[in-house]
C-alpha cells in the first residue's frame, strides 16, 4: 500500500471526457475518468456507502400544514448543528484543507437561514399541500434548473453553485427522513476511499495522512470536492463511471491522479510501472517544491512577479501553496451569485478584508464586477440594476464597466467597501472592458467622490488610493492603449477574451475551438502593442489568462517584454521553473522571430525549438 502525497501543487486539470481506457491484461479492469488530484494511491478498496435518500410525492390536508412546517424548521436546525459542529472541527485538519473548507460551510449555513431554498419549500408546503421532502426536492431542482439555464459560459461555475444548493437540500433531506450520512470511523489506513459520490464536507473528514487515494463515479474537476481534496494532496480521480459497482471491499486499486485513471487488480508489470512513475513524480514534486521560496528571477537578473488568480475564497489555499506573489486578478463576481439580494457595503467589505488580510504583506488585485448580458444574476435583475430581456448580442452588450456605469449606486457600493477594505494590506483595483478613454475618466472620476464622501464619513481607508488599472481585452483597447496608459495607473491585458474578440470566435464553442488561437499572430501584435505602450508610459503590465500559464509561452511572453503573470494558482510553480530557466536575452531573440512569423504553425515551431522540442500546449 503506498501513496505519493504531493509537496507543491501542479497545474489544474482543466475538465475533459474521459479517455478511452488502454488494454488490460487478463484479471484487471482499467476505468477512466477526471483526473483531479495528481499524485498515485495503491491500497485496498474501501466503499463507503450511505442509503439514498428516495422522495415520493405525498399530499397532505390543509390541517398538516403547521406540522409539516414544524418538521422542516427540526430538519433545519440538526443540519445547522451538524455544520457547526464540522466548522468546530476545522482546527483538526491541515491547514489547507480548514482554509478550504470554511467559507463552504459559512455558504452552507447563510443558505439554511431565511435563503430562497426555505422560504421556497415552506411556500410549497402551505400553497400545493405536499410533504416537507418533497417540497425540499422539488424547490432545489427548481432553483438548479435556473442556475443551469443560464447562457454562461462559466459552466463550472454554474455547476458549482448547483451543486452547492442541492448539496444542502440533501442534508435537509436526509435530517428529514432520519437516513444516516457516509461513514468513515472504519477507514483503515493505506486504503482507497471508492464510492459513488463524496460531498466537500465529507471530503473534510478524511485524514489525508491515512489515505492513499480517492475516485468517485460522480463529480468533476471544478467542483468544491474536487478543490478540497487538491487543498489536502490526495490523489484523486472523479467521474469513474461503474467503478463503485465494480469495486469490492479489500480489493487492490491503484489511483493515478494525473492520468485520471482507475485501475481493480492491477497486474504486476503494471504495479511495477506505477510505482516507478510515483517516484518520478516525487521526484519532480521535490524539485517543484524547492521553487516556493526561490524568487522568479531569469538566468540573466531579471526579476518577475508571479501572482495568482482567484475565483473563489475556497481557492485561497491553493494560492498560498503555490508560492504566489499575491493576487493579481480576484473575480468579484463570486460575491453576487445565488443570492435574491446584492451584498451590502458591510458585506463586501468583510469578505474583501478576509482575503487582503490572508495574503498580506503581498499584493492584492480587485477586479470590480464584470457581470454581462451573456450571464445572469439574480440580485441584479431584482434590484433593476438589469433588465430581464435578452441581448441579441451579449457579448458586444451591456458587460464590465459599460453596467457599471449605468448602475453607479452598484459601482460606488463596490468601490466604498474596496477602499474600507485596503487599509489591510496593499491593494489595487481593476476596471473590466475598458474600451474608451471615457469610461475610465468617469470611473476615475467616481472613484474619487467615494474616497472623499469615505473620509467625511469618518471611515479609515489608505492615505493614497489604490492603484486604479483597467483590464486589455478587446482590440480596441490594445490599439489605444497609448492613450489608456497615460491615464491608468497599470494595465492588464486579458489573453482569454483579447483571443476571442481579435478571433471572433467563442471560446466555449467545442466546434470552434481549432480557430480559438492565442498564438495567432494578430493575437501576438496586440499583445505587443499593449505591452509596449504601457511600459513606454512606465505603468506597470501584466498578463492575465491562460496564455500566461502555458510554461510554453513564457519565454515568448518575456521575450515581449512582460514580467508580471497573473495566473491560476497550480500553475505557478512550473511557470517559474520556465521563467528560472529563461534569460530576457534569449527570450528577446525568440520574440523576434515569432513576430516575423505570420504562420501559428510556424510559431508553435519556434517556441517547440526553444524548449527542446517539447511543443506548446
């Protein structure tokens, strides 16, 4: 039985089918799914099982209505006092996984007081006469069914605060109906945890140390599960379909967490190979590791700053671990999804504050609300911040700072809580879709009269106000970012939608996505031309997106004169390996004969060169 626990975070699997599993030899059975968690498990199946949960539709007479009610509110209160009691527990585990976890539980719990779901079911209950569980069931599907209908292409997310509410109807469900959770009490140590699906919170009672591995038939690689067990460096595989089925307790299973496969009776040649690769991925691990601490500095001296995105608090672990320079790009979108209602002042301020305050003395980028017409949100057609009615074009609509400044009692709400926020460490704040150089002069403009009506207010915020940068990502903004520097106080240049509105094609779209180039030339010259403008101006640029954490590009990046990255957590370590391995001479060279090239063939093949001949991803 063995496991090889990783010391360093590597990149995020991105979400994928499946691959169509390899031959096995006689005796074992391969299965494929999402790879999660890098790292191999060996050790015997352990099954954990719990009775589900099965709602039938029941009425009752009118005279019920009070009981039934009375029923729900003690379902409530137990699932109330079981996540305190988890909360309670959070010191126990590794510092990642506590860091993790409890503003899952906070979300938990803000949803079993007075949220949409409650107030929904006891709806149900006194209007269409049905039982407490069926109300339950039926108002979360109801509910997940509008998250899901929404034309997002963050599915993930989507995805993530489905699961979210039908994560808390089923502990509503099962404190109805008095069915018993998972139980791990008699995990031994070695195993492999095989079950059908495992929840964030059972993920929490795992003691990673005793665990050689995890796979699961459900759930997918951006799912809160699926962080919690990457904060705790167990090797996991989720989406294995027919594995629980198949498994049997005390079985042999072996977990590779980076190929995403699962393997019952593994052959010996295959246990042998296996156990070679997890050596090597030690090893490599190891050498990764040793980066944390080391600075980002170029064989020939040149310092760059590697800093991390963030999509959510649960990701902070993640960036702690990475060896991140702060934050460069925290998505505020987070703080206004699955809520009827927008976050206060107070609200923002408090979890803005958290996260400063976690990170500090490192920096910290905000970007203020970049919500559009491709997405919805609740609290903001409630509060007729939106209208209802679709756009025919959302992207090209009413996205970024263009809402923001149709809605200046939103944007100064946001901008009030960041400045009350920042006197917790250093601080900036980024203005989405810039693509006028009046949309940042009214945002400065209202930046300003919030800072002064804070002060005569009494409030305490920094002295000189945070940097205010405005974010590339159309081609009209890296053709005037000229005139966008001398007035920003830095820039960042958004690679994801720079790509998709320079190529007019839609990132999401599966049938498009051999057209979605970020190293089409065109792409290239703006990122240039921004690039240049800015550190003409000397404001300081980044780059933001997954250009900047493809370890392929950097050198390329670097050679265009670009030394702060803006990335994905996991993705840090290897993009300093890169950036440790490059000199700004040689990557300066590289740079030039890429910009000749009008051919993204051609240049795929120059930076395959420059690597040794391992291509770009």
């Amino acid at each position: 039985m063995s496991r090889t626990d990783p010391p360093a975070p590597s990149p995020r699997p991105a979400p994928r089918s499946p691959p169509a599993a390899a031959p096995a030899p006689p005796g074992e059975r391969v299965f494929a799914g999402i790879a999660i968690a890098p790292g191999i498990g060996i050790g015997p199946v352990f099954g954990a099982a719990e009775p589900a949960v099965t709602v039938t539709r029941q009425k009752i007479v009118a005279a019920d209505i009070a009981a039934e009610g009375a029923r729900l509110e003690e379902a409530v209160a137990r699932s109330r006092r079981q996540l305190l009691k988890l909360r309670a527990r959070l010191d126990a585990l590794p510092e990642e996984g506590s860091r993790e976890l409890a503003p899952l539980i906070e979300a938990y719990l803000r949803m079993l007081d007075g949220s949409r779901l409650l107030r929904g079911a006891r709806a149900r209950i006194a209007t269409t006469l049905i039982r407490a569980e069926s109300a339950v069931a039926e108002e979360a599907e109801a509910i997940c069914a509008i998250i899901l209908a929404m034309e997002d292409p963050d599915r993930a997310a989507q995805e993530r605060r489905a699961a979210e509410v039908r994560e808390i109807a089923a502990r509503i469900l099962r404190n109805l109906t008095r069915q018993p959770f998972q139980n791990f009490a008699g995990l031994p140590e070695g195993a492999v945890l095989v079950a059908e699906a495992l929840r964030p919170a059972d993920a929490a009672l795992l003691d990673p140390g005793r665990l050689a591995g995890v796979a699961t038939e459900e759930g997918g690689a951006e799912g809160h599960t699926a962080i919690m067990l990457r904060a705790l460096g167990v090797p996991a595989v989720l989406g294995v379909a027919g594995l629980a089925a198949a498994a049997r307790p005390g079985q042999v299973v072996l977990v590779d967490g980076g190929a995403g496969q699962v393997v019952l009776d593994p052959s010996p040649p295959r246990l042998a190979a296996a156990r070679r690769a997890a050596s090597a991925y030690a090893r490599e691990n190891q050498r990764l590791a040793r980066l944390r601490r080391l600075p980002a500095v170029t064989t020939d001296g040149a310092v760059v700053m590697l800093q991390a995105n963030l999509e959510i608090p649960a990701e902070l672990p993640l960036v702690t671990a990475s060896g991140a320079h702060g934050i460069g790009l925290l998505r505020s979108e987070f703080l206004f999804m699955n809520r009827e209602g927008l976050p206060d002042e107070d609200a923002q301020t408090a979890v803005y504050r958290s996260i400063i305050e976690a990170i500090a003395p490192d920096p910290v980028t905000i970007r203020v609300l970049d919500w559009g017409g491709e997405k919805e949100i609740d609290a903001l057609a409630a509060a007729g911040v939106v209208a209802e009615a679709r756009e025919i074009n959302p992207a090209l609509g009413l996205r970024g700072i263009r809402l923001l400044l149709r809605a200046p009692a939103l944007f100064e709400t946001q901008l009030a809580a960041i400045l009350r926020a920042a006197v917790a460490g250093p601080t900036s704040v980024l203005l989405p879709m810039i693509t006028h150089l009046s949309e940042l002069h009214q945002a400065r403009a209202i930046y300003e009269r919030v800072a002064r009506r804070l002060r005569r207010r009494g409030e305490r915020i920094p002295e000189r106000l945070p940097p205010l940068g405005v974010m590339i990502e159309t081609p009209g903004a890296a053709l005037a970012a000229d005139a966008l520097a001398l007035e920003a106080d830095f820039l960042a240049i958004g690679t994801n939608d720079l790509s998709m509105y320079t190529l007019a094609v839609d990132r999401g779209a599966a049938e498009l996505a051999g057209l979605y180039d970020p190293l089409h030339p065109a792409v290239l010259r703006l990122v240039q031309f921004a690039t240049e403008a800015g550190l003409r101006m000397r404001k300081p640029v980044s780059v933001c997106g997954e250009m900047g954490a493809n370890p392929a590009f950097t050198a390329l990046l670097l050679g265009l004169g670009l030394r702060r990255f803006s990335i994905n957590a996991p993705a840090v370590p290897r993009v300093k390996q890169a950036v440790r391995a490059a000199s700004i001479e040689g990557a300066v060279r590289l740079a030039r004969r890429v910009m000749d090239e009008s051919d993204p063939a051609r240049i795929r093949a120059h930076l395959a060169a420059a690597q040794g001949g391992s291509g770009p991803g």
